[in-house]
C-alpha cells in the first residue's frame, strides 16, 4: 500500500477578490452541489476557499494536478466528502487510488486542506464514498 498526500492553502482575501472580478469564476470551479452548500452561508468563500484548496490537494496527491475543475467534487461538512469524474476519476483508477479522505479547515485569512489515500480501491468501497474527517474540519 502506497500511502499519497496532497496538501493545499488559499489566501481568503486574494481568493475572494478573485471571485469579485471573476463572476464566471465560480461556474467554472465549483459544482452545483457546492455552490448550493456554500451559497447557504452567510459568506459562501471561506466555504469555496476550503473546496478550491481541497481541489488542489486531490490533484497534489494524484499527481496530475487538476485536470478538470468540476471532475472534483467536495460536498458535505463533518465528514467531508470527494467524488471523482471523468478523466479524474480515470486517473485516480489507474493509479490504484480508492477513497480519498479530506481534513478541511479555514481560519480569517487562510483555508487550507490535507487529502490522503492509501490506495486500495477495492478495500473502502472505491473513489466517491464516505470520507474521515482527519482534523478540526471547517
């Protein structure tokens, strides 16, 4: 068993500026499902920060970075949870890659997120099923 991680941070305030002159930019990243999690929220960017980190550090831990956006796919708070598609999901297979388990966190001025797998697609249920919350969790 091959042990992957992915780490990733987001500056909130660059982040959110970016969404601000970006209107696009939030179709083009997120989800339906994320941004009706995230749109709930009183202010939905630390939540898109979170996930935007969480994307990056799946891509980190796959080792092809982000192919596509919306192939990854961060719903859910306590545990979070990452479903793969398309050629991302392909990837992932290829490389014996099976449950990705996500620990989000954000603070003021910084979202971070941590992705592990330890392989085995067949021994947790394949990629896209509950994940553990490995820390404090947003």
């Amino acid at each position: 068993m091959t042990l992957r991680v992915g780490l990733d941070l987001v500056e909130l305030p660059r982040f959110s500026e970016a969404l601000a002159r970006r209107p696009r930019l939030r179709e083009r990243v997120f989800t339906e499902a994320e941004l009706r999690l995230c749109g709930a929220r009183k202010d939905p960017a630390p939540c898109l920060a979170v996930r935007f980190a969480a994307k990056e550090a799946v891509g980190k831990l796959l080792g092809t970075g982000v192919l596509s956006w919306r192939e990854i796919e961060v719903i859910g708070h306590a545990p979070p949870v990452v479903r793969l598609h398309g050629r991302t999901h392909e990837a992932a297979r290829a490389r014996g890659i099976g449950e990705i388990a996500l620990s989000l966190s954000h603070s003021r001025g910084m979202a971070g997120a941590v992705a592990v797998s330890g392989g085995a697609a067949q021994a947790s249920g394949g990629i896209g099923g509950r994940s553990a919350d490995l820390g404090q969790g947003e």
